[in-house]
C-alpha cells in the first residue's frame, strides 16, 4: 500500500489506531517507576508543550517513527523525573558521543548534552533562551548554542546538572566561551582537554602514528595517550560526585551498552541512505543519527526505539516502499540544519537526503572491546572529523557522498559559528572537483514561524539544478 509523510494534526487522528499493545511497550525509565513511564504523543502535543515547530513539519507515518519523535521530545521530563528521584544528572557539553560512555557506568543516572540546546529556539519558534543568553553575556557573536546558557538560566528544558563535564581544546572557541558562563552561573563544572589529531607531516616525522580499527584515520598515539589521562580524570569526578567506586566492569557494560545502540544508528543509516527507494523520510533519519552520542537520556528505551525503526525500514525495503512521492534527486546534507523544517521543505520541493555529515559520524563506529574501555573511548575520537584537518573531512564527506550515489551536497551552515565559514568553501571546492556534482551552502536564518523566503528560494532553485543535471547524465 503507497504510503505518505503526514502532518501533526494527521497524527492527532492517526494515533487513536495504535493498537493498545505497541502503546504498551513505548514507555521509559522502567527502573525508576514500575512498568515505565508512557510516552507515546501525538507531535501536536509536544508543541503544545512548547515545540511549535513540529505543528510544521511532515512526518513518517508508521508507529515506528511516532514512538521515534515522542522519545527525543519526552527527554526533558525524564531529566526532571530521574532527578525528583535522586538519581544523578550529569550535563556533557562538547564532545558529542564519548563522555556518556563514561558517564553511564555510574548507577541511577542520566547524562543530557547541553549542546543540543542549539535547536530549541527554532523548534520553539521564540528566541527566548537566546535573549537569556544576552543578558548574560552570551551575544549574536556566538553560534546558536548559545540557547544552552539560556537554558542554564531558566532550568526549564532539564533540572540543574549535578555535575557537568566540559570539553575544551581541539574545539570551537563558541561554546567553550558559553561553558565559561555557565560555570559562572553557579554550575558544578569538570574541565577536560580535547587533543588536536595532527596529520603526518614533514615536521613531525619522529611521532608514533597509529590508524583507528573502524574509521581507518591516521592519529599520533600520543594524542590518545593524553586523552586517557583526562578520561581518567573525568572518573575520579563521577566517583567523588556519586560516592561510589567505578570499576573497569562498570565502564565495559556502558561501552557494550553504547555497542548495541552505534551499531543500530550504524545499520540504519546504511540501510536507508544506501537504499534506491528511500524507505524514511530525512527527519526520523536524523533523529536517529543524533540518539547514537548520548542515547537521548534513556539507554534502555533507546535501543527499543532504534529496533523498532529498524523493522519498519527492513520491511519497506523489501516491498520497495517510500514516503516519498516520485524519484526524489539524492543530496547529502552536510552539517545539521538548526532549522528542522528545511528538511520537509527539501522533500517537499522533490528532493531526498542520501547521506549526511551532521558531525557526530565518529559517533556511529564501534568501540573497541578487548581493550581498557577508557582506551576503547579515546581511540574512537580519533575519528571525530571536527578535530583534525578539514582536508579530512572533506575528504570523508566525498567518500559517503560518492558511495550513497548523492546527486548534490547542500552545506547548511550555523549562524555565527566559528568554524563554518571557512569550512564550506573548502569542502564545496573538493566536492565539485572530485564528484563533479552541484554544491550549495548558506547559513540557516532564524526564521521563527515561517520559512525566509531566500531561502525558499535558494533551496528550490538548487534542487531544480541538480534535476536538469541528473536528467543531463
Ligand atoms: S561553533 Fe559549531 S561546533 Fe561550535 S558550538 Fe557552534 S555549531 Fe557547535
């Protein structure tokens, strides 16, 4: 049966015809309250909520994908009702997929990423974290993760961290600046150090360079080494917040944890982006991609809800069934669009998303076992594409935009970011020369309520071009 993507107010009357024994199961934190918590809303629910964004999106129709949405827009309340409950709350900020792995080995808590913070003005249509920000310091200069500062301030998207673990060094100047703020709002903060990975190059011949099993990157062993050391530094500040000794058995079970989840995202990803009929829409992939670096607050439900999406994928494969009307030309999207909705205007304008740099792919290889898990944890950032040369993602963004059969590359860049002006001319440049297929990059205006009409514009102007191109070849 064709199937479509639908609206919030489709899903209102939709799900009413989930049977009761699939609601059943969509609940979390069952450890905490005896047989869960249920979840399972209509999206027009989580906007009334305070995510008005969402009453404008399109969405995959199945369960599957439902169950997907209302987990990551439940995540706050877990935060407030594992804290009610004297669990820890640990806030990790920077490194986007590593710190859980070691957070998690302490029992009864939850770790959040401040940084996703960056979206939340968009979906809620309202720049009032951002205004919070201002006030404290925080301006325009900074990228839109400036809204985690505002969050710290308001303490109504998660309850004030017990512990929160800040990644400086090899990253953006924007949010270690926004970090420094909200230690000086009053949270408890452990600072850490982030290497650089430093290629090969003439001047560092006598350096001991070793490749990473998964990503195959070249690193200095040295920078792995140092990062063990801050690791270890970051369980002596679980052990004296919790009062409770972290053992190396603790730190495999959270690592084996985290296994399960990367390899679902990982599969899932190949799954779909690999596929000739794009089985789901560009948003639940996303959502997906984005549950591999902390497990959305809830490790447990997690891997339900990525086994869940998993099945529909496989079975829409196999039927050669798509929401997606037509032969939707193929762009792999670099860099995560602050503005979600850019994602349904690009299906709407007869586009798909094959593949995507939304800079947490390290997050989906998996991590060593056999190994010190800290070590297994140190080895794998090696493969963040965000500390190393941009020639190497580049690089990397080339390969999977080749290898997912991508017809353009749309690079969205964030608004005031630091890094990115510099990044798209260099990976647009080694796009176009390796791939020979159009690029386009622009920064996402805040456009709270409705699309800017540039962009509009832009975005439908470039998806008629990589047409005319596609038909051409
Ligand atoms: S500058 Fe880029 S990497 Fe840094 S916080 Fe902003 S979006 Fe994230």
């Amino acid at each position: 049966m064709p199937i479509q993507r639908i609206t919030s107010a489709d899903w209102d009357a939709g799900i009413k015809k989930i049977p009761e024994s699939f609601r059943r199961d969509c609940r979390y934190l069952r450890s905490i309250r005896k047989g869960g918590v249920p979840y399972l809303l209509s999206p027009s629910e989580y906007a009334r909520r305070g995510d008005r964004l969402l009453d404008r999106l399109k969405f995959d129709p199945s369960p599957a994908a439902l169950r997907l949405w209302a987990f990551i827009f439940s995540e706050k309340d877990r935060l407030f009702l594992a804290k009610e409950n004297g669990w820890k709350i640990f806030a990790v900020m920077k490194d986007l997929g590593q710190t859980p792995v070691i957070t998690y080995s302490v029992p009864k808590s939850l770790s959040f990423y401040a940084d996703a913070l960056w979206w939340a003005p968009c979906f809620a249509e309202n720049p009032r974290l951002l205004d919070e920000a201002e006030k404290l310091g925080a301006t325009n200069e900074l990228c839109f993760v400036r809204a985690a500062l505002g969050a710290f301030k308001t303490l109504d998207y998660f309850p004030m961290p017990d512990l929160c673990f800040a990644g400086v060094g090899s990253c953006c100047d924007d949010f270690s600046a926004v970090m420094q703020l909200i230690e000086w709002q009053g949270a408890k903060v452990h600072w850490w150090e982030i290497p650089a990975r430093h290629d090969r190059t003439r001047n560092n011949i006598s350096a001991k360079f070793a490749k990473t099993p998964f990503g195959k990157t070249d690193y200095p062993r040295r920078a792995v080494e140092f990062l063990e050391k801050e690791y270890k530094g970051i369980v002596k500040a679980l052990e004296k917040e919790s009062g409770s000794r972290i053992t190396e058995a603790m730190l495999k079970d959270s690592l084996c944890r985290f296994n399960r989840i990367r390899e679902l995202v990982r599969n899932l990803r190949e799954m779909v982006y690999g596929a000739e009929k794009m089985p789901l829409p560009g948003l639940e992939t996303l959502l997906a991609e984005f549950i591999g670096i902390h497990a959305c607050s809830e490790p447990e439900e997690s891997v339900n809800v990525l086994e869940c999406l998993t099945e529909e994928v496989k079975k829409r494969i196999r039927g050669g069934i798509s929401p997606l009307k037509g032969n939707p030309v193929r762009i792999y999207w670099v860099t995560p669009p602050t503005d979600a909705s850019l994602i349904t205007l690009l299906e709407d304008s007869g586009a798909c998303i094959a593949g995507s740099d939304y800079m947490i792919s390290h997050s989906y290889y998996p991590l060593r076992t056999g190994i010190h898990p800290l070590n297994a944890v140190a080895e794998n950032y090696m493969d963040d594409l965000m500390i190393g040369s941009l020639e190497h993602r580049a690089k990397k963004i080339v390969e999977e935009a080749s290898r997912f059969r991508a017809d353009g590359v749309l690079i969205t860049g964030i608004f005031g970011a630091s890094h990115c002006p510099f990044e798209e001319k260099i990976i647009g440049d080694m796009i176009k020369r390796e791939l020979r297929i159009p690029v386009m990059s622009f920064d996402v205006p805040y456009s709270p309520g409705r699309h800017s009409e540039q962009v509009v514009n832009r975005m439908q102007s470039f998806i008629e071009v990589v047409k005319l191109r596609r038909k051409k070849r």
